[in-house]
C-alpha cells in the first residue's frame, strides 16, 4: 500500500514483533521507548499488544492476523418501507436591528419532510 507521500507500508515479521513485545514488558520499559528505539510509531505496538493479547485468549487464529480477517462479512439486502412524505410547515422570523428601529419580517413555507 502506498500513502500520499509514496512511502510504503513497513511490514513486520513475527519473530521482530514478539522481540518488541518482549523488550515492552521487562521492568521500567514503556511502550513509547521501546517503540521509539526501534523507529516505530507507539501506536503499532499498542496494536501489538491488543492482538497478542487476543491471541493469548484464543481469539485469533495467528499473531500477524488482523481481526476482520478471521470473520467472513457479508451485506445483506434489507427492502425498506417507502416512508410517506409529509409536508411541514416552517416558520421564519427575521428581526433586523440598526440602531433603535426594527424591522421584522414573517414567513411561512412549506416544505417536504425528508
């Protein structure tokens, strides 16, 4: 995938991110250094984090799956009623105010309910 500035999207191998997950949990690490000292975005390895956790759980099938993977999407057509369309009344007041004088108008319109 190429983004506007015509990088590409960096990809990292199973055995480089269980080393970052690993280098975030030893004491007095944060998330921020650890992804710092690799030159990545922190928010990468949160979502790290996230999926091995998930994975620790059982639900996901592979470190390197994204969760919208795992399940197959299908649209399904819904018929909906045509709703019956309505008029409204609208009201429009305008006050226009220069100094002590007023000037008011009052209008009345209809328009269809969408």
């Amino acid at each position: 995938m190429t983004s506007e500035s015509g990088k590409t999207r960096r990809r990292y191998g199973s055995q480089f991110k269980a080393t970052v997950l690993a280098q975030c949990e030893e004491p007095g690490m944060s998330v921020a250094q650890v992804a710092m000292s690799h030159g990545i975005n922190d928010n990468v390895v949160h979502r790290w984090r996230q999926l091995a956790r998930q994975q620790q759980s059982g639900r996901l099938a592979t470190p390197d799956a994204h969760p919208s993977s795992q399940q197959a999407v299908a649209f399904v057509p819904l018929a909906l009623p045509t709703p019956a369309r309505e008029e409204t009344k609208t009201e429009v007041r305008l006050d226009i105010k220069r100094g002590v004088s007023v000037r008011r108008s009052h209008l009345d319109f209809a328009v269809d309910a969408q």
